[in-house]
C-alpha cells in the first residue's frame, strides 16, 4: 500500500498511520497492528449492542445537561448506523486482545467520533473518548455489551427456535400418540411405550430448556453501565446508570436495570457463566434428542429401523444409496461445541482480579456464539427430521411381539420367578412371549394376550 494510502492519526502515545479509508483511529490501528491472532472479530451481535449503548449514552447525557445537542445528534446518529451494521467492516479487531476489551470500546469510540464529526461539521467536532465515551469506561461499556447482546439474542432468536422445536416435537407427539414400540434402558429391551410419550420427553426438555434461560433474565438484565472504571462511577452523572438503563429498554424492548453492585458486575462475569449453564443444558437436551434420533433411524435394515428420516443428501462418496442422518449428527456437534464453549466461559469467569474480569472478549464472542449455534440448529432439527420422519409400524410390530420382557406385566400374576424364567426360554427360542407363556402358565390366551397388549402396557398401573 503506497504512502498515499494511510493517513497519519495521534493519541497519547503518539503518531501512527491508519489506512486512509479507515473510519477507524490511532487506539484502533494499535490493536490490529499488536492481536493478529485467531482472524475472529467480536461478533454482529456484540457490535449492536454497542451502537445502542452509545447512542443511548449521547441521548442521555444531553438530557443530563452534559453533552451539547450538535454532538449527541450527531452521535446518536453515528451510533445507530453501527448498531445497524452498516460499519461493520470498520471493526477488525481480533477476539483475543486486551481482556477489558478496551481496544474493541476504543474502536466504536473512534468509528462514531468519525462519522459524527463529518455529521456535525467542524465547528462541533466529536472526540472518541470526551463526547462518545463520557460518562464511560470500557470496564463498564463491555460488560454491559455483553448483556445487552446476549439479552437481545436469547429475545429475538434462541427462545423463538426452541419454541419452534418444542411446537414441532409436540406436534409430531400428537400424531405418534397411538404408535407403540418397544421402550428402552441401557439400550436394551423394555416396556413399551408410545412413540408420542417418547416424544414428549423430548419436547418437555426443551421446554424446561426455555424456562432455564428465563430464568437468567433478572441477572442479565442488570448492567454495569454507571460503573465506569472500578465501580465508583468515578466521571459519570449519579443519574448516568438508571438512565442509560431505561434508555436501552426503550430502544430494544427489554426491562433492563442499572445493577444493584456495579463492583460485582465489574468484577465478575457470574451472570454470562450462568446463561452459559444454561445453554449448556440446552445443548445435553439436544444431544440426547439427537442420539435417539440416530438410533431410531439406524440401518435401515441392520439398525433399529424404526423411523425414516427425511432424505436431504447422498451419505457417501464411495456408497451409492447410503443417506446419513446429517441433521442430528450437525445438532450433536453443535452441542459438543456449545459444552466446549461454556467450559472456556466457566475458565474466563474466574478470571475476575480485584474490581474487573479480564477475559470479557472472549466471554462476549463464545456466550453469543453458543446462542447463535443452538438457535440454528433447533430450526434445522424441527424442520429438516422432527416434522418429516416417517413411522416403520411393521418393524416396531415385530420388534413388540419378540420382546421379551413383555413378562414384566404377569409379575403380579406369576410372580417374578417365573416370569423371568418365560423371558429366558422365549429369547432363547426367539418366540413371541404369548406362545411361551402359554405353555409355561395356566392362564388361557384370552386373558394372556389381555395382560400382555402392548397399548394397554403404556398406560401404566398393575395388572391383574
């Protein structure tokens, strides 16, 4: 790039060149030039929920008296331009920088003092750190970006998706009330069950998944904003955090607060961990969802075989004909991921030493991530295999009359000895339990065959 490419910008540090259509300053070009280490930048998410805090603060403090009206209007405006992502480009900084995140604060603090100054004119130039940033610290602005983005991405796509699941699953469960199949532990036969109680465990998980991360909204909902540097809010108006506070659930439609500690929410990152939990479980629930789903669609012919999936793709390059589960094998690796990912945010929130944690960026980008992966995959797996399978009743059929510990529910009649000795001699001699307990037991067809029935198994209670 020639010399006429960059242009020359200052800070406290002195002189640097920044590339000349860089909307970008000095603190910024530091930061790309010092963390060329992964190529990840924050995430969207992140990057919006700092244009809303910033134009939120410029709208405040000029309601404060603090700020004149030619540069918050600016700002404001700059400000909802990067919320909107229409910067995006002009944040380049890598995820693993300094653990405050001061260098991604610095760059909103520069990208807006740029475009609001070329809004206001010269007259009322914008500066980074003395219009954008007043009233703020990085150590309180990425905390409370860290909320504010994981608040607005568990609202607007992580709850919808897993209720979309949860509806598709419950749906699926309806029209599989009446199917019975053999039940399963330690993947082994059992009692039976219908495929919609089946199903409706599945849909119960994800259910309680939706209530757990609920459930984390009046800690997430509490922003550090006003804390500034160390929790004293040292340089911000006393009314600066409620107010900011008010102003952002204005703008996003969210009941945050101002935190009741800003030392705790400085320090700290207790609430991420505990949404991170949270979607962790998310994750287990889809896994072991996933899991079944694999196993009940295996073979077709040497595996359980007794649902089809939908077919979305060839399965193998060397195979003709072989389709693979691709769906629930992407929803497990997503959750493998989202546990990797709560492990690395578990790490990062002990990280907090004295009045601030310093590991924020990394919290930021796995949290939002996590929320993001789950909120796709529930989508694809309610869409693209829970809505679309299809029942093998022959296979389930067959699989019932060989079950041999069908016996279970003679135990109050026989006891269990005998019982178990009719289950041995019927695997042994692969027949169905009928035939054997008919020859092993004094009761008559008529009345094995009413204590034996699969469908009346599943309701449950003692038979006698």
């Amino acid at each position: 790039m020639s010399e006429k490419a960059f242009r020359i910008e200052r800070d406290s540090m002195g002189e640097i060149k920044v590339p000349a259509d860089a909307l970008w300053g000095a603190q910024t070009q530091r930061a790309v030039d010092n963390f060329a280490i992964s190529g990840r930048a924050m995430p969207r998410a992140f990057i919006r929920a700092l244009g809303l805090i910033k134009g939120s603060a410029a709208t405040v403090n000029q309601a404060l008296g603090v700020l004149d009206a030619a540069r918050g209007k600016a700002i404001e405006a700059a400000a909802l331009e990067v919320a909107e992502g229409k910067h995006d480009r002009h944040f380049p900084l890598d995820v693993f920088q300094t653990g405050s995140g001061t260098s991604t604060n610095m760059n909103a603090n520069e990208v807006i003092a740029h475009l609001a100054s070329a809004r206001a004119g010269e007259s009322a130039k914008v500066h980074p750190n003395d219009h954008v940033n007043m009233g703020q610290s990085s150590n309180d602005v990425i905390p409370t970006a860290i909320h504010v983005s994981a608040a607005l991405e568990v609202k607007e796509k992580l709850l919808p998706a897993l209720k979309h699941l949860a509806e598709a699953i419950e749906a699926k469960s309806k029209e599989t009330a009446k199917v019975v199949k053999t039940g399963r532990t330690h993947l082994m036969d059992a009692m039976p069950v219908t495929l919609g109680q089946e199903l409706s465990g599945w849909a119960a998980q994800i259910r309680n998944g939706m209530a757990r991360v609920e459930a984390t909204a009046p800690r997430l909902n509490a922003l550090a904003q006003g804390g500034t540097a160390v929790g004293t809010g040292i340089n911000a108006h006393p009314e600066f955090g409620q107010r900011i506070a008010a102003e952002l659930s204005k703008r996003t439609g969210i009941a945050f607060k101002a935190s009741g500690n800003y030392f705790e929410s400085l320090s700290s990152q207790d609430a991420a961990v505990e949404l991170s939990g949270q979607l962790k479980t998310v994750a287990v629930s889809l896994m072991k969802i996933a899991n079944d789903l694999r196993w009940m669609n295996s073979g077709p012919l040497a595996g359980l075989g007794e649902i089809a999936l939908p077919a979305l793709q060839p399965g193998s390059s060397i195979m003709p004909g072989k389709v693979n589960p691709v769906i629930p094998e992407a929803t497990a690796m997503v959750a493998a991921q989202v546990i990797g990912n709560d492990l690395t945010i578990t790490v990062a929130g002990q990280s907090g030493n004295f009045q601030l944690n310093v590991m924020l960026p990394v919290i930021a980008r796995n949290l939002l991530e996590s929320i993001e992966l789950l909120a796709n995959v529930a989508r694809a797996l309610a869409d693209d295999s829970i809505k679309g399978f299809t029942v093998n009743p022959e296979r389930l059929q067959e699989a019932l009359d060989k079950n041999p510990i069908l016996v279970t529910a003679l135990n109050a009649v026989i006891g269990y000895e005998k019982g178990a000795a009719i289950a041995k001699q019927a695997y042994k001699q692969k027949r169905p339990i009928l035939d054997v307990a008919k020859e092993m037991t004094d009761l008559s067809e008529a009345r094995l065959k009413e204590l034996l029935d699969p469908a009346e198994l599943t309701k449950g209670g003692i038979k006698e």
